[in-house]
C-alpha cells in the first residue's frame, strides 16, 4: 500500500541510479528513476538503458537523462490538476554519482565524454536553463537503488519504506 503525508509545501523530487553494465548478455546498463510527492511514491521505471554505457559516469548520466525527460513532464502533469502550485524552482533529482553530478552542472566538456550521444546532453542544457538541478545524495539514501541492484532484506525495506510503501506482513 502507498502511503501520503499532508504538507504545507509540495514539490516533485526525484531520484534517478543506475547499475553499470549489469546485463550479462547484452552487457547494458538497468537504469532506474522514482518520484516523490507528499512522502510517497507517484510514478517510477526501471528499464535497460538503449546504448552500452563505457563508465559508470555515463551510465548514471543517461538514468539522469531518462529521469529528467519524466520528470519535467510529470511536474507539468500534477501542476496541470492543481496539487503543485510552485514550478518556478527547478526539478530537483538526486544521484549517487558524483562524477555523473559534476559533469550535469558543468559547462565544459572534455574528452573522456565525447562517447556520451548528443541527445543526452540536454540534460546539461536543462541544468543551466534551470528546469531541474541533479544534486548528490549519498548512495545508502538512493531512493531507486531497489529498482537497478538486488538489495539486503533489510536495506529494500527501509527504501520502500522511504518510498511510502507499506508491505503487508503476509509478504514479509
């Protein structure tokens, strides 16, 4: 069961992860992105990533990619039926990768991510025109770790319990 929580400030927040390279056959990365509002869960994917990823960086650059290109579309959504009023701030999506964080909020490019494909760039472009921000988030905090990675009993119950999930204690 999904749980909520009354709030005074409602804002979209996402968490976007990704393995690298965890498809043994194909050796494609899973990617993984939930979204937050109101203490619980609203909309997550977790999917193989359509290119082989040459780094971890890249890997977690493209789950931002996929994260950002939902999220923005999902925050016009629930503005649309007038339960978020405030998008002036940008859409904040957490990642556990600092080098896939750096690389979103710098300007620069440099040679080691040339091999990254031109339509993933914008998620640059969305950080500088200020649409959403990526922010690193430790990775015992990783709200989307269940959705790329197998996990301890006990870590993926304290992160669906994060995610508003209450588990029926049939299934436990």
């Amino acid at each position: 069961m999904l749980t909520y929580q009354r709030s005074d400030s409602l804002e979209v927040i996402g968490y976007s992860d990704s393995d690298f390279a965890g498809c043994q056959d194909s050796m494609r990365s899973t990617f993984g992105y939930i979204f937050m509002l109101a203490g619980g869960a609203i909309s997550w994917r977790s999917a193989k990533q359509r290119l082989i990823a040459p780094s971890t960086m890249a890997a977690e650059f493209i789950a931002c990619y996929e994260a950002s290109d939902h999220g923005l579309w999902l925050r016009n959504f629930v503005t649309g039926l007038r339960v978020v009023n405030n998008i002036e701030r940008p859409l904040k999506i957490y990642c556990d990768n600092n080098a896939a964080v750096l690389y979103s909020n710098n300007n620069g490019s440099s040679t080691k991510s040339k091999f990254i494909d031109i339509k993933y760039l914008v998620v640059k472009e969305r950080v500088q025109n200020g649409q959403i921000s990526i922010e690193h988030i430790r990775t015992e905090s990783m709200l989307a770790d269940p959705l790329t990675k197998g996990l301890p009993p006990t870590a993926f119950y304290e992160h669906t319990a994060h995610m508003g999930v209450i588990l029926d204690d049939t299934l436990v």
